[in-house]
C-alpha cells in the first residue's frame, strides 16, 4: 500500500469515527455518554488534521492539534463538573434535565 492510499485510509478512518460521534451526540440522551461523542469528533478531527500535515509535508497540522487537545480538555472539565452537579441534584437524569441546574 502506497502512501497516497494510506493518506485516504486515514482520511476515511476520520470521517467514520467522526460520524459515530455525530450519531451518537444526537441519538443518545445520557450527558456522559454525549461528552464521549463530542471527544470521539473532536478526535478525528484531530486524525485529519495530522493526515493533512503528513500529506503537504507541514507540521502546522500537529500544532493544531495541540490546541485542539487543550480545548478538548478544559471541555471536558466543564461537562463533567455539569454532569456531576446534575446528578447530585437528581440521580438517572439526562441531557433534558439540564433546566434543572437554573437554582
């Protein structure tokens, strides 16, 4: 296998995980699991932009990255601070129920 072919592998690979991702944001209702599918986008998103830099000999594509990286974190962060306060407040409650953190 060539490296153009490798390139597009890698492409496609991207474009699939970043439709899981998409179908599981908008399909399942659980806040963690939601938080999941963002950082599974975020991550093939991530796969292209390294791809990208490998095609046109770059390494902006990897510097990107890193950005995407800490913004993926700090994210995290804040979901998982909602996802706690939200379940303290009321146990087995979905993306719906956000409403309920307004105090």
């Amino acid at each position: 296998m060539d490296a153009q072919n490798l390139d597009l592998a890698y492409l496609a690979l991207a474009a699939i995980l970043f439709a899981i991702g998409g179908v599981g944001l908008l399909i399942r209702r659980n806040p963690l699991v939601m938080i999941m599918c963002v950082e599974l986008m975020l991550n093939a998103v991530n796969l292209t932009f390294v791809t990208f830099g490998k095609m046109l000999n770059d390494i902006t594509g990897q510097v990107i990255v890193f950005f995407v990286l800490v913004v993926a974190a700090a994210e995290v962060v804040v979901g998982l601070g909602l996802v706690v306060a939200m379940s303290r407040r009321r146990p087995g409650a979905d993306a719906d129920d956000l409403r309920l953190l307004r105090g």
